[in-house]
C-alpha cells in the first residue's frame, strides 16, 4: 500500500503544477483539475482501507 501512497502523491504533485501552469491552454489546466480529484479520491479511499 505504501507504494501505492508514493506513486499517488508522485501524480498529484505533477498534476497540480499542470494546473498552475498559466502557460497552458485552460482546457488542459481543466484536466489537470480533473484528474487531481480523482486521484485525490483514490488517496482518500487507500486512507480508508488502512483503517
């Protein structure tokens, strides 16, 4: 499981300079947000099975 922490969190921080990134179209910086919520909901859902 804690692999899996590493390679999530590894995302979300790509994921969120994506977002932040002006230079980007907003459709792209979209999908970056997008994509951060789901992994977001994966990380919380790997917190709850450690439960």
């Amino acid at each position: 499981m804690l692999t899996e922490r590493v390679k999530l969190e590894k995302q979300i921080a790509h994921w969120t300079k994506v977002e932040k990134d002006p230079s980007l179209p907003e459709v792209q910086r979209n999908i970056a947000r997008l994509t951060l919520v789901q992994l977001e909901m994966r990380l919380l859902s790997l917190d709850l099975a450690e439960e």
